[in-house]
C-alpha cells in the first residue's frame, strides 16, 4: 500500500483523510499489523484506482 502511495503523492495523513481513519490505522495497515474491513479495503482501492487483490494480499491463517 505504501508504494501505491508513494505513486500517488499522498502523505500518510492526506490519505487517512481521504479515506476517512486515522493516520495510526494507515501505519498500521502499511507494518501489516492490521486487517482492514472490506468496506475500507474497498476505499482504498477506489483511491489507486483498482482492484482490493492489487493493494492487499490474502494469507490464510
């Protein structure tokens, strides 16, 4: 997710604020140490434009 950010120019707030959590979700989410829900993954990938399987990858437990 960062280097997607990266590519778009956005700081990690910016993008926070574009998809409405806080800047420690973002942190969290680009370290892996949190799970979005699908309706944030889906903002997400809204934001860069494709699909939620291009920004986060599934790993079973």
């Amino acid at each position: 997710m960062r280097q997607l950010r990266d590519i778009h120019n956005l700081t990690q707030d910016e993008f926070a604020k574009l998809v409405n959590v806080s800047r420690q979700t973002i942190i969290s989410l680009e370290k892996g140490r949190y799970n979005p829900s699908i309706t944030l993954a889906f903002k997400i990938a809204k934001i860069f434009n494709t699909t939620i399987e291009n920004v986060f990858i599934y790993e079973e437990e």
